[in-house]
C-alpha cells in the first residue's frame, strides 16, 4: 500500500524534530553535564562542538547514499544511530565517551535530516505542495530548538534525559520504517569512498580546528589541523571535479537558487543560530537566571519561528524562495538589535521582544531554506541538496558560535565583559545576517534572468528517473502529481 504525503511529512517532520532536540538538549544543561563528568573548560566547549562535527561530517554522504540506496533506508538508520550516540551519552562514564557518543548523534541526525527533507520531494512533487510540507519541516526544526532546551532544563538528571532520546529515536525508526515509501533515483548505485573520507577528514579538522581555537590560535596542534583541513578540502574538491560529483556535484553550483540557499543557510547558522546556542550560558553567567529560566527566554525565539515558518507556507506564489529568505534574513536582523544592549542586572523580559521578532525572522528562513533546498536541484538530486544546504547550515553555527563564544569570553571573566562581548557578537551577527540579505536578493533577480531550459525545475528526464518502491515493487514516477 502506497504511503499518503501525510505520514511521509509526519515522519519527516518527527525526525527532524528529534535531530534538533538532540542537537540543543545540553544549551541550557552544559554546566551540569561537564561537572557530573568532571570536564573543565575544554570539555564544555565540545561537549557544545561535538555534535556539530558529526552533522557537519555526514550530512552531505547521507544525502548522496540517501539517492542512490534509499532515502527510507538511510532515515531509518540514522534515527537508529542517534538512538545509539544517545545511549552512550547516557552511560558515559567520563567526558571522552560523552563527546564520542555526541559525535555518533551527529552522524545519525545527519541522516535524519538530510533524508527526511529528501523524502518530500517524491512525496509532494508538484511546487504548491511541497512549499506546504517544507514550511512543516521548518516548523519542526524551531520545534525540535525549543524542545531541547526546555527538556534538558526540566529533567532532573541529565542521564535519564538522554535514556528518552534513546527510546523517541528507536520509536522514530519504526514510524518511519511503516509510514514511509523507498525512494531512490534510479541512477547506478555508486558510493564515492574517497570523496566521502575526503570531506569527512577536511570537515573534521576544520571544526576541530575551530573548537580548540577558543583556547588559542597559534599552537602547532592548531595550526596542523587547520593546514589539514585546506588540504584534505581542496583535494575534496579537485577529486569531484573529476569523479563527476559522487558526494557532491559542483555543476548544481551553476544555479543561481542552489548558491542563495545555500549562502542563506550558512548566514544563518552563522549569525542568529550561534547566537542562540550561546544565549543560555550568557543569561545564566551574565544576568543570573537559573537554566530553566533561560529555556524560558529561548523559548520566545525558537516558539514564534515554528509559528511563523507555518504562516509561510501561505504566502502568495508571487514570493520566490530567494524573495522570502532575503526577508527573512532582513527581519532576524531588526530582531537582534534590542539583544545588542544588555548589562549585568538587565531584566531579560526586555529582550524578549527583540527575540519574538528574531525568531519570526528565523521561522521564514528555515521554511524557504527548506523548500529551496529541494526546489532549487533535479529530483533525483534532492538528498544531495539537502546535504548541501544543512552541511552550510552547520559548518557555518560551528564557526559562529566560535566567534561568539572568543568576543565573549574573555578576561577578566566577570558578568560585564561577558554582556560586553555578547553586545559586540550581536552586532557582528546583525551585519552578517544584513550583508547575507543582500547577497541573496542580488541572486534572486540573477536567477529570474535565466532561459527556461535552464530552470532547475525542467530536467524532466531526472524527474522520470525517481523510483519509488511499493510493497517491493520498483516504480518509475513522473513530476506529475499522483493520484490518490
């Protein structure tokens, strides 16, 4: 029997949830979690880094395999991987095994999140439709952000929290496995090994290089793997200039709708995301809250961004995914204004309209991020665009939050130089957001000048390629809507 395009976006939409619970459930709990483990500071910045590394690390490999083996296949098998990374979290006996199992919950939400955005495409092949179900998902990823922090505040131990993640993820695997139909593309099934090791290292170095960053940049350990990271990316590239793209393919990169995604989805990780993942420890050390307080705060930016990344999907066809990222991005930047002024003693309700109106802005962003990143490549090529958009979407927190946490934390260590710092990453966030903004509505009038054959939406022989397997039978679909 064939799957509704309802239980698909259920599936899609719990698993990306559970990706994002996952990734912000120690924000509001980092002290906790590295005193019980008896980490210092080095053990804080990854425990908060870890993550990040995995996702950064496999989202692209999950959506290429995800294409050629399976998008069901490798969306159950992450939310199996995160139940494991989850598992070992919960009975870590010291910080090491902790970050590791961090780590592995990276590489399954990698998968989570890149197949479960791919999986709509065949889904909702017709643009209405899948402009609906990505405003879903991107409802689900500010769920999935305010779910975390409020559940690691309100547990009473960290390890019982992670032994629920454990048990929602194994539940995810077994929805996802009966509601959801395999897709593939049809294409011959191909892994690229070395472009995979390639990026996985690069990535892995770079974001290394950037977590112990924090502690200083001239030590030979830190200039060795930011040396690593240029080599093993550049040799990245080259290998998939030649190979024809098996994990990434660079000629997507012609199109003008891929590149202002993908610039909008790195903007925002660098810029509003970074900053939230540090807003916790600034109001507990800066302004004194206790952490469940502090979710409470959070909790005005990641709420109003599901509700406004619902309200998205109702906005006039007339706005192009370019159109409302440029927007989005503009309003996140008028938001993060108020947050530029706060001193020790400061009453955190007055930052929460400055958050209301950042998180509406954010709400935009991730649903048009969400639709773009399946719009914007052929059918058969939505689990790699995916893959790219969140792996930017990642690297570009990882370097944010390290921008913010080095403006941050500085001497003399006190609640006024970290509110001073805070001010100054606000700022740098506003520009960056302001200058992402710009880029993006330059791009989408770029894009509108394109022939139609150009189009990323008129590679039809792709389209016809989508295979999609019914009670084991192999089916061809076209990008015409089914019938039900």
């Amino acid at each position: 029997m064939a799957s509704r395009p309802g239980a698909v976006l259920v599936a899609s939409g719990g698993g990306t949830l559970l990706a994002l619970a996952v990734f912000t459930a120690p924000l509001s709990i980092v002290p906790a979690v590295a005193g019980g483990l008896g980490g210092g500071a080095v053990a804080t910045s990854w425990i908060l880094s870890s993550m990040s590394l995995g996702l950064a690390v496999a989202l692209l490999p999950a959506g290429a395999i995800g294409d050629d083996f399976g998008r069901r296949r490798v969306f159950v098998a992450g939310a199996v991987v995160t139940a494991a990374g989850s598992l070992l979290c919960a009975l870590a006996p010291e910080p090491l095994l902790f970050i590791g199992g961090r780590v592995v919950e990276g590489f399954g939400a990698a998968a989570l999140i890149a197949c479960g955005l791919a999986v709509l495409g065949p889904a909702f092949p017709d643009a209405a439709g899948r402009a609906r179900a990505t405003g879903t998902w991107g409802a689900c990823l500010g769920a999935g952000i305010a779910i975390g922090p409020m559940a690691g505040a309100a547990f009473g131990s960290w390890r019982a929290l992670y032994l629920v993640l454990t048990a929602v993820a194994l539940g995810v695997a077994v929805l996802s496995h009966r509601l959801v139909d395999e897709s593939v593309s049809g294409r011959t099934r191909t892994v690229d090994l070395p472009g995979a090791l390639l990026l996985g290292c690069g990535l892995a170095a770079l974001l290394a290089a950037l977590t112990e960053g924090r502690q200083g940049w001239t030590s030979p350990f830190e200039l060795t793997l930011l040396a690593a990271a240029v080599v093993l990316l550049a040799g990245f590239f080259g290998h998939q200039n030649r190979a024809g793209g098996g994990v990434l393919d660079l000629a997507l990169f012609r199109r003008p709708a891929l590149i202002a995604a993908t610039l909008g989805a790195f903007v925002a990780g660098a810029g509003v995301t970074a900053l939230m993942s540090f807003v916790c420890t600034m109001l507990e050390n800066g302004l004194a809250l206790h952490p469940l307080a502090a979710a409470w705060v959070v909790l005005g930016w990641s709420a109003t961004s599901v509700v406004s990344a619902l309200l998205t999907r109702r906005l006039p066809s007339a706005f192009s995914g370019g159109a409302r990222l440029s927007g989005g991005l503009l309003v996140v930047a008028v938001g993060l204004v108020p947050l530029a002024f706060v001193t020790p003693g400061f009453g955190f309700s007055l930052l929460l309209p400055g958050m209301i109106v950042a998180g509406f802005g954010t709400g935009v962003v991730n649903a048009s991020l969400g639709g773009e990143a399946v719009g914007s490549v052929p059918p058969h090529r939505t689990g790699m665009g995916s893959g790219i958009n969140n792996t930017s979407r990642y690297v570009g927190a990882a370097l944010g939050v390290t921008v913010v946490t080095l403006l941050s934390v500085r001497p003399p260590g006190t609640p006024a130089s970290l509110t001073a710092g805070w001010n100054t990453a606000v700022v740098v966030a506003i520009a960056v957001s302001l200058a992402g903004a710009g880029v993006i509505a330059a791009l989408t009038v770029l894009g509108k000048r394109w022939t139609p054959d150009q189009s990323p939406h008129r590679d039809e022989s792709a389209a016809s390629s989508i295979r999609v397997r019914r009670g084991g039978v192999p089916r061809s679909r076209s990008s015409s809507p089914p019938t039900e």
